[in-house]
C-alpha cells in the first residue's frame, strides 16, 4: 500500500486554513445542515473533538466512538473523541489531544495536525465544539477507556462516501415534534447530529484529494 502523498496532505491543510476565512468552501454542507449559531443569552461550555484520519489496508480510516449508557444527553450516541476544555488545556487543540489519550489511548502529536472544521453549537448539552483534523503517520492501537468509551467504531471513509449507507434519524424535539436529522449507518449504529454535521464537512472538504480507495 503506498501511502498518501505528502502533497495531497498538504493540500488538505491548505484547505482548511482556508476555512476559517472562507465559509463558502463548505457551502453545500452548510445549507444542508442545522443552524448552529450560539444564543445570545448562552454562556457555552467550550471543547474540542479529534477527527484523526489514518490509512490501513489500501483505506481511509476515521475512528469513532460510542458512548456508554449513562444519565446524560449524549449517552449511547456515536462521537469523536474529545470533551470539554480545562483549566491549563492552552488551546482547544491541547483539548482534543488531551481528550483523545484519555479515551482512547492513542498519542497524537501537534505537529499531525492539519487544522479546524467549523465550531458547531450542541445546545442540549450547551456546548461549543471545535473539530480538530489530525493525518495519523501511524496504525493506531487504541485502548479504550472502560468509563469513557462502550466501543470502537473504525469506520472507512469509502463507507462514509457511498449513499447506499446514508439514512435518517428522526428526533423528538422539546415542541414534541419530530425532526429528521441526516445520520451514516455503519455496524448497526446510526452516528448522525453534530457528529454526522463534522464528517459532513470533512468529506466535502476533502472532495478531489483522497479517492474512496483510499488514493490520490
């Protein structure tokens, strides 16, 4: 397998350095997508996901996870790794890191990463996300955290990519309608909301540099 090139990652990078000047690389995304814009009167607990992108076996990967059971709004959901920013953290991408050795076990340098998605506003849990993407140079070998983490879901982005694993979950809202929201289907898990908002965005912005096999 060779792996991909540093160009293509490079360009990647470019593009989201872009992102944070120029929102309408992401316009498709965008008008597809939720308002996510913080209330005015919200005070939101700030924090920070990892999207840590890797090759193995001629693919893509993107590593989940799901959530255990728990009493709390996003118990059992699927998410990246990640969690809230703390006192001493210096940056949301310290965050990310931090958060991801702790659920995963995987170490992750600064210098993997490639940039930031869009901020995205979770307003059950009052939380202002910042997606980190990282190019792993390495097979990750995670060990989950018991308390943190049910399960691993490695997912190809191949899988991510083809619409025929494209679906839709319906969410009761608090007016007690129910709301479709669009979520990707893998393993018998539907990972859809701001997750499925962020692989949304990753995969527009990578349109034209990875291949769904995993070239260039």
């Amino acid at each position: 397998m060779m792996p991909l090139s540093a160009p293509s990652i490079e360009m990647l990078r470019q593009r989201l350095t872009a992102l944070a000047t120029n929102p309408d690389l992401l316009a498709h995304t965008r008008a597809h997508g939720r308002a996510r814009a913080v209330p005015a009167d919200a005070v939101p607990r700030r924090s920070a996901v990892l999207l840590a992108l890797y090759q193995a076996n001629g693919q893509i990967w993107l590593p989940l996870i799901v959530r255990p059971q728990y009493e709390g709004v996003h118990s059992g959901q699927v998410a990246f790794p990640g969690g809230k920013y703390e006192d001493g953290d210096g940056t949301l991408e310290y965050t990310a890191l931090r958060e991801t050795r702790e659920e995963v076990g995987i170490e992750v340098q600064s210098a993997d990463l490639l940039g930031k998605l869009t901020e995205i506003y979770i307003p059950p849990s009052n939380s202002l996300v910042t997606p980190v993407v990282a190019w792993l140079p390495f097979v990750p070998s995670f060990t989950p955290d018991q308390h943190e983490v049910a399960s691993m879901l490695l997912v190809p982005l191949a899988h991510l990519r083809n619409p025929a694993y494209w679906g839709q979950k319906h969410i009761q809202l608090i007016n007690g309608n129910l709301a479709p929201f669009h979520a990707y289907l893998f393993e018998g898990q539907e990972i859809w909301g701001a997750t499925a908002y962020m692989i949304g965005e990753l995969l527009e912005l990578i349109e034209g540099i990875i291949g769904l096999d995993g070239n260039t």
